[in-house]
C-alpha cells in the first residue's frame, strides 16, 4: 500500500521542517546580538576564535544549511503542484457516446449472470485488405481533402479532372495511331511519359482517393489576389478553370488572358497556347478587356489578369467585369484575398484553401490540355535484312512471371502469393526493362512526386518483403542488384514478355515466312500488360506493346487475298484497341467491300458513341461516305 510510505515522508519532511528551528531557537538561541555595540566590535576584530564567536558561527551555518533544506522542498512542492494541475487541465471529459457505453457496460456487468461459462471460438486472423506497405495519401493529404504534389497543392475534384485528362491524352494517341509496318525499330516518339505532375496525381487517387472539398467561389466582379501565394493560386485559377471547360456541358467556361500575363506566370518561354480548349490569349490585357466586353449577350468568359494600376484601365476593367467573373493578381478594390504560401486563405467566406501551383507545374498540367495531332505516315528507315532464327522454346526455369494480363509469379509451377502492391509494380518494372533500372529510376517509377530519401527507403523496406516472400519457400531471389542496378536474374526467371520482345524481333527481320512471324507475335500477346492495374509509368509501354500487336494484325489484313479473311483480321485488331480511328476505318471500308454497308453504318456509330462516353469529339470516317 501507498499511503505508509507517504505518512512516513510526510513526518520525515516535516521533522526536517520544523526540529532544527527548534533546536537551534531553545539549545542555542540567535547566535548575533540584538545590538552590535562599538566596543563588541573592537573586542572581535582584536580576538575573532572565541568560544561564543565559533559557537555563533555554527550556529549560523545550521540557520543556511536549514534555509537550503526548505527551498529544496518549496521547489519540489511547487512542481509537483504544477503538474497536477495540468494533468487535470488536459483530463478529457466523457463524450455523450462515451458516457452511454460506459453506462451500457456497467448495466451489463450488473445484470450478467456470474455462473455461466462462456465458450471462446478460436477467430482467424483478419485479411489484409490493402497489399501495399505505404498508404499513398499523407497526413497533410487526408486533412486538407486534396493532393501534394513537387509544384504545390490539389484540391481532390481538380485532382480528378487532371487525372481523366491524363487519361485521355493516352485515348488521343490511340485513337490516331496509324498501323505501321511490323518491326523492332519503330518511332514512338508519340508516347512520351505524361509530365511529373499528372503522373504524381494519377498514382496518388489510384492508391487511395480522396473525398472532395468544396472550394471558395470566386465573386461576380472579379477578386484580387496577394499574398505570398497570389500568383500560384492564379496559375491553378487557370488550370481549374480550362479543365472544367473540357467537360461536356451546356454553359462551357472559357478563359480570356493576354499574352504578357502568361509570361510574367509561366516564364518568358511559355509555349503557344492558341490550340488549348477554352483559353482564348490576346497580345495585351487592354485587349482582353476587349474581348471580355465584346459579346455581352453569350455565355460570360473569365478573365484571367494582373491588377491593372491606371485609373482608366481600372474603370473599364471594372465594368468589364460586371456581369462575370476574374481573377487579378494584385490587390482589387471590389474583393481581395490574401492566399498564403499553401494557398489558404481566410477571406472570401471562410476559411478555404485554392489550388497553388508553381510555373513548372502549370506547364505540366497545361501539356495534357493540348489536343493530340494526327501523325502522319512515316515509312521506317529500311536496314539490311539480318535474318534473326525464330524464338525456341526457353528450357525450363526456377521461376515463370507472366506480365501479359494478369501478372503472376510462379515458382516450379506453383503461384507466389505477392503480399504488396508495390512489390508487384516492381516485379513488372524489372520485367519491362531486361536491362535493370538503377535504384532511383526505379524508386520514383513507384512512387512518383515523393521526396528522394523516402522513396529510397519504401523501395528497401518493399525488396526485403519481396525476398521473403519469395524465399520462405525454399526458392532463391530471382531479382540481382549489381552497380547500383535493379534487374531480373536471366537464368532463373522466364518472362512471357521477353518471349513476346523475341517473336517481335524476328519478324523484323524475316523474309520467306513473315505471315508465320506475324501471328507468333499474336500468339504471344495474351491480354495488355498488367491488366486493370493502373500505373502511370506503365502507359507509354503498354502502349508501345498493343501497337506491335495491332500492326501484325494490318499486315495478315493487307496480305490476305480473301476480303472476308481481311475484315477478320481488322476485326481482331480492333478487339486490342477499339479506339483506334484508322483500325476502324478499313474494317468499314472492308465491309462496304463484302456488300454490307448497314454494319459498316454499325459499326461507326458505336466508335462514335465510345468516343462520345469517353468525352473525345467522333471524326468523320472515310468508311462511312
């Protein structure tokens, strides 16, 4: 028990307290003289060690040495109190929820019989419901409803625009593909990777999407911007507001600016804009004031300026913008908000957070808004036949990773149960590169938009995983890490996409069976890589694959004799890539050929209603005329 020992220091305590003061008082008395008198002091000063002088100084030393016992312990006191009392300031109260449980329990407990045995069932262990290792969103993330990314901040509803425009620029450059001869060495310089920042957003709502956040609306007669944050919350202004003017509605938005404010917020060598949907750019801000006034009686553009400091300019920039919206950066008489470095803001009703971001960042978003011209036909470069034997069949290995649909690792037979996402993103990587990718490639291929030293660390803590889960079994890591590269163990692992790359090589090459060459390849391709798994870094390679596949599929059409051969070809090729706006042009014409101009009609009109569903405008088809 507690309360002897604290009895026993309380009693020590004060006995310290309180007995020397009372020996000292009783036994010796003050040890100085009331009064000092001139005589005491000469007798001192000529015989300082007397009895009644060492006895005084003693006596003095015990009076401090008392006086340090008690501020040692007013100090320990005072601290003690202290702490209570702030223990007792952060004790929470119970909330209503909480206050009816504990009632409920204790009812409960009352009520419960005392003598009934209860019978306990062994319950499994709950099933992980997420297989990657590092929850994609962070804190800061899943507070403020929006994304981070390397150029500043998101709000989720433009997050998901950005991220289906970033999907559609891959629709795009489907869709105008045009079917080339087969062959190794082509020129896909249409298949850039998507900018850091589309990407960085893609792979943040793939992993674990976010609940939007309304956002402040901006006031008819325009707002001013200032603030650490004014002109990054002015190129998200922008950004927002030409991502809603994709969408397929009846009042579409547009952005009027000029050329000067483009440069002063995206840098002197901004691009030419003149073809991004729903921006119109004049060579002045007087004249986009022109353009804002001129057409009062349509749908109102915004506009997108500087605070303009001449008084004129200000009068008619102020009934420009009385029937509509803009956004200046600089202060406005009308309305202004400060926007902070993060881009929130306490003005303009609330607390609220617009959409920052940096010129780089802009630039990137704005390179997706940008239509995908048709490219034209471009016969490759012919090289000196070098006949390459056809693939034989790889003899059997440790380990089998099919990438081509579903991606699956098997060991001896015998599937490996891969616990992480992450790891499996790893696994395709190093299939889709045979050549090894170094350790940074390869850590912000995963995890785009994330600092250096933390994607560092999730790719160790994702390999170790790896390994284990590849080793517990017996088996040995297929995966080899030689100067500071990452890549695949060739003779212990068979990748079916590596076979597919080899039937690809070899048809470039063939002269006397091409037709054989070209359906090994169509045999090897057993679905996209990686299927219903959407990773950003993947999309320029499988993309690259589909159109190795779809030009195999044009040439045993353009070589078969019989016209109902060729529409079966164009008919599978059109099973790959049902975007494909050439792929559906020859099969209509194909039909037209076989007499049967309805399904041509058919066919058409559902390309034209794909298209429509995924919000790119239907062409006018040869096959139909």
């Amino acid at each position: 028990m507690r309360w002897p020992r604290q009895v026993a220091s309380a009693a020590a305590l004060t006995a310290m307290l309180v007995g020397p003061p009372l020996v000292l008082t009783y036994a010796i008395g003050w040890p100085l003289p009331a009064h000092l008198t001139q005589g005491q002091l000469h007798q001192w000063v000529s015989d300082p060690l007397t009895e009644e002088t060492l006895t005084a100084g003693l006596a003095l030393l015990a009076w401090m040495l008392w006086l340090l016992v008690v501020g040692i312990a007013l100090r320990a006191a005072v601290t003690r109190a202290a702490t209570t009392i702030r223990r007792l300031r952060r004790v929470p109260l119970p909330t209503p929820m909480q206050a009816t449980a504990t009632g409920m329990a204790g009812a409960a407990a009352l009520w419960a019989p005392t003598t009934t045995a209860t019978a306990t069932v062994d319950q499994p262990a709950p099933t992980p419901t997420s297989t990657d290792e590092h929850p994609r969103p962070q804190p800061s993330q899943a507070a403020a409803a929006g994304v981070d990314v390397p150029g500043g901040w998101i709000p989720t509803d433009t997050a998901h625009q950005i991220a289906a425009a970033g999907a559609a620029v891959w629709l795009r450059r489907r869709r105008v593909y045009l079917p080339q001869p087969p062959g190794r060495h082509r020129d896909d310089s249409d298949l850039t990777a998507l900018p850091p920042t589309v990407t960085a957003v893609q792979a943040t709502l793939a992993a674990t999407p976010a609940s939007p956040v309304p956002s402040p609306v901006i006031p008819t007669g325009g707002v001013g911007l200032t603030g650490p944050g004014a002109a990054d919350a002015a190129r998200g202004f922008l950004i927002t507001t030409l991502l809603q003017a994709l969408r397929p509605t009846g009042h579409p938005t547009t952005v009027v600016t000029s050329r000067t404010d483009l440069h002063t917020l995206l840098g002197p060598h901004t691009p030419p804009l003149h073809d991004v949907p729903g921006l119109t750019v004049t060579d002045t801000p007087d004249d986009a004031i022109t353009v804002l006034m001129k057409d009062p009686s349509g749908p109102p553009p915004t506009l997108l300026t500087h605070a303009p400091t001449d008084p004129t300019t200000a009068a008619r920039l102020t009934t420009a913008l009385t029937h509509t919206t803009g956004t200046l950066v600089g202060h406005w008489t009308p309305a202004t908000w400060h926007i902070a470095s993060d881009g929130r803001t306490a003005n303009g009703g609330g607390q609220a957070r617009l959409c920052v971001l940096t010129a780089t960042a802009a630039l990137d978003l704005l390179a997706v808004l940008a239509p995908t011209r048709a490219p034209t036909a471009v016969i490759p470069r012919q090289r000196p036949a070098e006949p390459t034997p056809p693939p034989e069949p790889a003899p059997a290995k440790t380990f089998a990773l099919h990438v081509l649909g579903t991606p699956i690792l098997r060991a001896q037979g015998q599937p490996i149960i891969i616990r992480r996402s992450a790891a499996l993103q790893i696994l395709v990587a190093l299939a889709v590169h045979p050549a090894g990718l170094a350790t940074r490639d390869l850590a912000t291929m995963i995890w785009p938009g994330l600092a250096p030293h933390t994607v560092n660390r999730r790719l160790y803590t994702t390999l170790s995983d790896l390994r284990k889960d590849i080793t517990t079994s017996g088996h040995p890591h297929p995966i080899d890490h030689t100067d500071d590269r990452y890549h695949l163990n060739h003779q212990q692992i068979d990748v079916d996409l590596w076979q597919l790359h080899a039937a690809i090589a070899h048809a470039a090459t063939t002269v006397t069976h091409p037709t054989h060459a070209y359906q090994t390849i169509i045999d090897h391709y057993t679905g996209d890589i990686a299927v219903n798994h959407s990773w950003p870094w993947l999309d320029p390679i499988r993309e690259s694959t589909r159109r190795h596949v779809i030009d195999s599929h044009t040439a045993l059409a353009r070589d078969a004799a019989d016209p109902t051969a060729r529409l079966l070809h164009l008919q599978d090729a059109l099973h790959i890539d049902p975007y494909n706006e050439d792929l559906h042009d020859q099969a209509a014409r194909a039909l037209i050929t076989l007499g049967r101009p309805h399904d041509a009609e058919t066919l058409l009109g559902r390309y034209h209603q794909r298209l429509t569903d995924a919000g790119l405008t239907p062409p006018r088809l040869a096959g139909g005329q």
